[in-house]
C-alpha cells in the first residue's frame, strides 16, 4: 500500500508516498498497538520465541527497504538558493517496507518469519542487523542493491526524500518455497520489487489472510481473506474516477469489482482520516477511524496490514481485523508516525507491564508519546536518575518536572549502567522492579531506559524541550545543558527534599554496612 492515511510525497518506503515504519495505538485505550515484550531472536527455528506471548506465528512475505530519517533543525535559508539549511541532523534507521510489517508483527507479540530479497550491498547488510534480533530472515537473491528511502526533516516535518538502489528480487528458492508451503498464516507486503511474483505459485497453493497490493505488482492470489489497498490504487485498478471527497460511492463500486475480479473473500479500502472501507462484494461497511488532529501518516499502510494480518492469525472475524486495523493506523500517525518508532535494534529495554499488550511499557511508547506532544505543540519534559530505591525526594523531584510541561518522559538507568555507577551491590532493586515502581506514578507519563552512563543518546532520540535534574549544583554546571541547546531545549534544576537520598535510605537500614 503506497498510500491511504494522507501520505505525502516526502516520505521514506513507499514509492509515490511517505510510506516506512508502521505503528499505532490502541483506538480504545490510546496505547500504542505495536508494543514490544521482551527480546525476540532471529536465526531460531521451529521453537517457541521470547515475547511470542501466544500469539499466532506469521509469515511476511514481501520487499524489504531500509528507511533512513536525517533530522534537524531548520532556521536559516541558504545564501546560494532558496532552500532550508537543515542543521544538526541525527540520523535514525529502521525497517521499511515489508520489513516493517514483520518488525512491527514481531513488536506485537508474533513469531515471525521473514521472506524477502536481501543481497550483499551495505544497505541490506545494515537491515540484517536491524531484523535479526527480532525475526527469522529467509533472503531470496536480489539483481542489485537494496533500496533505500532517506527523509530529510526540520523540526520533524518532511522537506525532501532522496531515493538509491533497486534491486528486485531474481527468483524464488526452495527455502522461501517450503517456508509458504508450512505457514500457518500469510502477509503479503508488496512493493512491486518481485518478491510476491517470484513466490506466486506457493502462495496460490497457500492463500494468505492479507494482501497489501502495490501498482507495479501483480494482483493477490484468489481467495486470499483481506486485500488492502488504498482509494488511489483502488481507482487506479478499476479505472474508476474518484469522487468528491467524502463520497465513498466511487470507493464502494471499486471495492465490490475488485473482489469480483480477484475472486477474494474481501476488500478493504483505506480512506486515510476517514477510515476504511470494507466489502465482502455486496454490501459495504465503513469502519470509522478515531479522530487524528495532528500527526506524521509515514508508514500508516504497512501497520494497517501487519494489525489486521495479526489478528485474522489470532482467530478474529474480518470485521474485526479491520476495526483493529483503523484504530492502529489512525493512532499511529497522531503517535509521530514511522519518526517515533524507538531503534529497531533495541530488542533489551523496558521490561513489559503485567498483564497488558503495550501502552507505557512499550519500548517505543516514549518515542511515540514525545513525536505526539511535539506534533500537538506541547512542552516534552524529561528526567533521569537510578531511582533505585524509591522515596519522598524523587516523588517531589518527579511531580515538580512534570507540572513543566506537558508529558514526562523518566529516563533510568539499566542495572549495569548503575553497577558502574554506585559499585557492587546496587541496584538493590532490579530494572523491572524500577521501572514498574515508576510507571505506577501518576506524574509519569512514560519510561525509557539506558545502558550507558549518561542518557545523551537517550536525549538526542527523544529531544525533550525540557531535561529536569535534581541536585545542588548550578545550572551552567549541567552536564547535559550544552546538548540539549542543540535542538533549542534547555536544562532545569530543581532541589531535592533536604535529607532525602537512596544512599542515606540505605545506609541507615543497612546500620552503615553495605
């Protein structure tokens, strides 16, 4: 799907549209609905993943892209041309195209397999590195380089997208074969690079549960369960003339011929801010999108596909599927779109919460929350420190940095990272009993965890507006002032309560001895 939730000619996969990383929040709880739980393994085979959590293994079948976002500010225009000089960029890699629908499907909770055209150029190197700790990559050869998508952004908004490689994929293989032939459950991702043409003659042994189509690629194989295209590639494939906006009677007549031409269980039309339009061929069902008053749609397609292949894997009615689908895909973009997804790398981070599906202990969800309150013009507020032994001070530290801004983002060191710090025998609470401590605090509104020994790396992904530090020392002497005048953010102060300390806590339940 190139297209569907307002996608703009500037973004990262997709060929016509900002297309790339796939996410999105729950429509009823407004939790991210690609939540991680715990680290998932590539290369392992025929066993059960940590975080597959229950749910059904997928298989992607697809092109993959290596999406690229260089992010920066833009204040000034160049002398020699009326163009942006975008400045201090930081450079963010994920998974694009069907790469992302398996990242994100991996992120859900699925074991997923990837089937997809990877070679020996830098560009597939460095997705290798990013899919392997989540999912089995099964490669199939490619005539030329991998494609890459590089968004340029000032203050995270698209100016221009550089596009290189185009490499299809060359043929199909007995591995990729037998891996169709054995799934359970099928997504095709098509990006008109030949994955799914190579593969065309499994898959009609094997129909999938969804098809996301792409206009350079063939059409999805008869009785596949759930076609996804969007209304520009559904008039684009009936020669039908689109109609005014808001009127769905074009959508509905191009929808019902397509599963008529395809012969497929069912159609469903992504109309962007207004939703999706369902058809079973007869009578068709609008699926209303919850409301997005601001966000980035980049990637929007690819997690509208992997929800909705998810859940038809879990057992869900195909109405179901793409109610669950909408809500995804509309919370997504209001979320920052594919720009919020954390580092796809990060396989080790937030532990999850008990009991729930994403929300606050997503690893991505602070990188969500942050592009979110940035898109709506609120203040991101951020904190940090080992809270290992939680007490009055950091309560009164916490509610004062969160009364600053409109979201607090804790930033914790990982048990390491405090190891180094405090010496042998800290942390006295592990980084999941932290963590959860923190998140039960009404004034918190997000955690993100670090391995190192300062959170800079942490700060530069999520450009708080505001880094609140606790302590006695002046602010000139902050030591994360200078970065964070980078972007325009500035370093606050504010007192611990008198007397108040983990050190001082522990030493007088210890009676001195540690």
């Amino acid at each position: 799907m190139t297209g569907g939730w307002g996608q703009g000619p500037a973004g990262a996969s997709g060929e016509d549209a900002t297309g790339g990383s796939r996410g999105g929040r729950n429509g009823r709880t407004g939790r991210p609905a690609d939540g991680a739980r715990g680290k998932v393994r590539g290369g392992v085979r025929g066993g059960t993943r940590e975080g597959g959590r229950g749910r059904a293994p997928l298989l992607v079948v697809g092109d993959a892209l290596l999406d690229r976002d260089l992010a920066g500010l833009a204040e000034r225009l160049a002398p020699d041309a009326p163009v942006p000089v975008v400045a201090d960029c930081g450079q963010r890699l994920r998974p694009g195209g069907a790469a992302l629908a398996a990242y994100l499907a991996a992120r859900d909770g699925h074991d997923v397999t990837l089937v997809t055209g990877l070679g020996d150029d830098p560009a597939s190197r460095e997705l290798r590195r990013l899919l392997e700790p989540w999912l089995t990559l099964i490669p199939l050869p490619l005539s030329g380089p991998l494609s890459e998508k590089t968004r340029v952004l000032a203050q995270d908004r698209p100016v221009v997208r550089l596009d290189r490689g185009d490499g299809r994929v060359v043929e199909a293989t007995d591995a990729a074969c037998e891996a169709v032939r054995r799934a359970p459950a099928v997504l095709v991702s098509d990006y008109g690079r030949g994955a799914a043409d190579a593969l065309r003659g499994a898959l009609a042994e094997h129909p999938p549960l969804v098809w996301d189509p792409h206009p350079r690629g063939g059409p999805p194989v008869r009785g596949t369960r759930l076609v996804s295209p969007s209304e520009q590639e559904t008039y684009g494939l009936t020669e039908a003339r689109a109609g005014r906006e808001g009127d769905l009677r074009q959508a509905a007549q191009g929808a019902a011929a397509l599963v008529r031409r395809w012969q497929v269980a069912a159609v469903a039309v992504t109309l962007g801010a207004r939703g999706a339009l369902l058809s079973y061929g007869e009578h068709p069902l609008l699926v209303p999108a919850p409301t997005v008053h601001s966000g980035d749609p980049c990637g929007a397609g690819d997690r509208f596909a992997a929800t909705a292949a998810g859940l038809l894997a879990d057992g869900a009615l195909v109405g179901e599927a793409v109610e669950g689908a909408v809500a995804a895909a509309s919370g997504f973009v209001g979320a920052g779109g594919a720009g919020a997804l954390p580092a796809a790398e990060a396989a080790e981070g937030l532990p999850p919460a008990d009991g729930d599906f994403g929300g606050a202990g997503d690893q991505g969800y602070p990188y969500a929350l942050a592009a979110r309150v940035r898109a709506a013009h609120g203040t991101v507020v951020a904190a940090g420190g080992c809270f290992d032994l939680l007490h009055a001070g950091h309560v009164g530290l916490l509610q004062a940095a969160r009364r600053l801004g409109d979201c607090l983002v804790v930033c914790v060191n990982s048990d390491a990272s405090v190891r180094r710090r405090k010496g042998e025998g800290r942390p006295v609470n592990p980084l999941a009993d932290r963590v959860r401590v923190l998140r039960a605090l009404g004034c918190v509104d997000a955690v993100a965890v670090f391995d190192e020994d300062t959170p800079e790396r942490l700060l530069t992904e999520l450009r708080p507006h505001i880094w609140v530090k606790g302590g006695d020392y002046a602010g000139a002497e902050l030591p994360e002032a200078t970065l964070l005048e980078k972007w325009g953010g500035q370093a606050v102060l504010l007192p611990y309560l008198d007397g108040r300390s983990s050190t001082a806590l522990l030493t007088r339940v210890t009676g001195g001895a540690r």
